[in-house]
C-alpha cells in the first residue's frame, strides 16, 4: 500500500466513513491515477476535468456515479493533501432528479408468489415490507430481528444512522419459516460463504430474472420495492413525517417525491376541467365536415 492511499483511508476511517464509502473513494484515486499513469498527488484541475469527461464520454456512466467519483477526488485533495478544491475549474454537474419508479400491489403480490426459493423470496418480502435499501437488508442480522417488540433494527443505515422500523407480522412467519429450513445463524441472508452476507450484485440478478419471468417491462431492483413500499404506505394515508422516518431520508423534500408517484393523491384530486361548464359534443354531432 502507498502512502498516499494509506493516508487517504486514515482521514476517511478518522471521519467515521463506512467501508462501503472507503472502498469507493480508495478505488476512485486509483482509477484516476492509473488514467494518466501519474501519481495522484501531480495531479490537477484539468486532469479532473479531463478524467470528468472520460468518465462521461468513454465509460458512459450515470451522473450519480460520476458525482460519487467526483466527491471521492475532492475528499483526497482538500482532506489528504490538505489543498483547495477546484471549484471555479471543475464543472459540478445539474442533477435532474428522476421520479421514483414504483410497481402496483398486484405486481408484488405476482413477484413474491413466483418466487420459488425461499431464501430470495424471505430477501424480497424484507425489502418490500420494511421499505430497506438492500445493503441494510443483506447487513441484517438474525439477532436484528425483534420478534417480542415487532421491530427490525439497523443497526447502520445511510450515513450510519441507525433507525428501527416495523416488523409485518406476515414477514415474521415467513422468516421463521425461511430459519427453520435454512438455519442462518448469525447473518440473516448469508452468501455462499456463512461469514458474510449476500452480494448486491447478486440480488439484482435474481431480480432481472424474476422480471423477466414475469413478463414485466418495468425494472426492479431493490430500490423499486423501497420506492414501493414508501408510495403504498402514502396511498393509505400513513403521513410524509411517519414515512420519512422509516425509510430513514434526512429531509423530508426527498420523502416528498412520492407525492408525485401515490395513486390516491392523483386520483383523488380532481382536474381543473371537471369544473368548467363547457358544452358536451355528443356522438350523434360528430367532427364538422373539412374543407
């Protein structure tokens, strides 16, 4: 290890970041040195711009993923090398933010019924159920499961906020159900190996699987069944402050998204032009003749 990469993971593991955060950040200094065969600290602004661009251009990556690059490099240049950042020379992209995509209760209902394995479909009903991002459900553990409260605790959201969220009692009878054929003992979704859980990528395979078995042109993702659950709790009426809690949003803004997404809150305000008292065209008058 350098010492430059040895230092960046001090000042990120000194700041509390989570591992998942210093992998990404180490990995992003890496690549960026690697591009132009250079030590990262001889580099500057206009190689991070260059780099920006060859991100954008060559490796056609989303923008949340090049912003995540692009936060990991400020992090190593104002907090490892202890310079400024390149505000004025480096170009901070407009984020244009997408509404949440959202599959109906049917779809669900379809999806978990045509889940055949059982450890998946435990992993999918936990997702859908509790509203997890999918690192918090794959870092559940069996002990998370508070069966005597009715409460799901992680232990270390986003941020490493930890948060308790319900627990259906539906969930309760299949994850009893999933322990006693598969025996997890001490993570709750284990992968191949019984001392660490479950891949992401792995889940999102499955996942384009099931779509794809159901015949479902919409995606899913982990995600999907998180916006999901957060748009079917507002289609019943449960409060954006309630729902902001469970889902473990810093700012109820981002909660508010899913105003745009409910069914109920579409369906149940009424348009502007049920109001006015315009002239019914029946279908005896039909379209006046063209000229």
């Amino acid at each position: 290890m350098t010492e430059l990469r040895k230092r960046l993971q001090e000042e990120l593991r000194l700041r509390n970041f989570s591992p998942e955060t210093v992998r990404s950040y180490t990995a992003t200094v890496a690549d960026f040195a690697r591009y132009f065969h250079r030590s990262p600290d001889q580099l500057g602004p206009e190689h991070v711009r260059s780099y920006q661009l060859y991100l954008l251009n060559e490796r056609k990556l989303a923008w949340p993923t090049i912003q995540v690059r692009l936060a990991g490099l400020r992090f190593f240049y104002t907090r490892t090398l202890k310079q400024s950042w390149f505000d004025t020379d480096v170009a901070k992209p407009k984020v244009r933010r997408k509404l949440p995509i959202v599959w109906s209760r049917e779809e669900v209902t379809a999806l978990l019924d045509a889940t055949r394995n059982l450890k998946h479909r435990a992993l999918l009903a936990t997702l859908y159920s509790a509203g997890l991002r999918c690192q918090e459900a794959l870092h559940l553990k069996v002990t998370d499961i508070d069966s005597q409260r009715m409460i799901i605790n992680i232990r270390e959201g986003k941020g490493r906020h930890p948060r308790q969220v319900m627990l259906s009692p539906k969930l309760l009878d299949l994850l009893r159900l999933y322990w006693r054929r598969r025996k997890p003992k001490d993570w709750l979704f284990p992968g191949v190996s019984s001392n660490r859980p479950m891949y992401a990528t792995g889940v999102r395979i499955f996942c384009q699987k099931l779509r794809q078995k159901l015949g479902i042109a919409k995606p899913l993702t982990p995600h999907v069944l998180r916006h999901s659950f957060a748009t079917h709790l507002l289609d019943r009426g449960t409060d954006l402050r309630s729902i902001q809690l469970l889902l473990g949003h810093r700012d109820l803004e981002t909660t508010a998204r899913y105003l745009h997404v409910s069914e109920h809150r579409l369906h149940s305000t009424p348009s502007p032009l049920d109001d006015l008292p315009i002239r019914e065209i029946t279908p005896a008058q039909g379209e006046p003749k063209r000229r």
